[in-house]
C-alpha cells in the first residue's frame, strides 16, 4: 500500500525512537508506517473538547507485538494497550474495505472525565491479518 505524502517528504508517521527498543525487545509481529488513518469522536465530551461527530485524517503507524498493540497518530501515541490490560477486551475491532483496521471503544474506558466514543481507522495492507491477531487475542 502506498505510503502517505507526509511520510515520504518529512517521516511523518513513524514509529516514535523512544519505542523502538521496546518494541524491539517485545517481538513485532506487524507494524506498518506512513499509512492513512483518522480518528472519529461521536458525541465525545472532555473537559477542553465537544463534538458530536468530528473527524480528523493523519499520518499513522500501527505495532503489534506479543505483548500490545500500539497506534500513532504522526509522531503521538494513540493507543498503547497491552494485551494483559483487562481494557484491551472492551475494544471493539473490525474490518471496513478489507483494508482498514477499525478499533472503536468508549472515550471513558482510558480518561474517566471523557464520555462518547472515539473510533480509530487504519489503512493498511496488513489489516485483516492484524484483525485475526487481536481478536485471537481478545478471546484468550
């Protein structure tokens, strides 16, 4: 899959450095770069934020490692969940276009001041194999 402009030009969308020894140590089993993703709030409160649907396109990158999965959204970590985290079963994954990874979940379930929920898409080639994975992972 193509990888964004953003990405190309300025490496927007690559896996932060301070993860990457982590990552490394913890055994990557996917992790893609530089692809599409957005984030969508749906009637999302927060102390500093409102919407009742808003969404935003960026850069991203995915990991998936024996031990979490990790989302960026450019350079900023937007998921960090390991599998041991009673949290990782409440999040809700699918597929859309066969390759898009959605995980969707309740904005209260990380930030007890947050209401709504906030929906995270992934563009990549690797979507359905990453969707088998976690939802393997999730009914262990």
């Amino acid at each position: 899959m193509k990888k964004t402009l953003l990405y190309r030009l300025f490496g927007i969308g690559k896996i932060p450095a301070q993860y990457s020894l982590a990552i490394q140590s913890e055994g990557v089993i996917i992790s893609d770069e530089g692809i599409r993703g957005s984030t969508t709030y749906l009637n999302f409160r927060s102390p500093r934020r409102r919407s009742n649907w808003r969404k935003v396109w960026h850069t991203a990158a995915i990991v998936l490692t024996n031990v979490r999965l990790l989302g960026f959204h450019s350079s900023n970590t937007i998921i960090d969940v390991p599998f041991a985290d009673s949290r990782f079963k409440s999040l809700k994954f699918s597929l859309e276009d066969g390759n898009t990874l959605l995980v969707a979940f309740d904005a209260s379930l990380f930030h007890s001041e947050w209401s709504g929920n906030i929906e995270y898409r992934f563009k990549t080639e690797y979507a359905q194999e990453l969707f088998n994975r976690l939802t393997q992972k999730q009914n262990t």
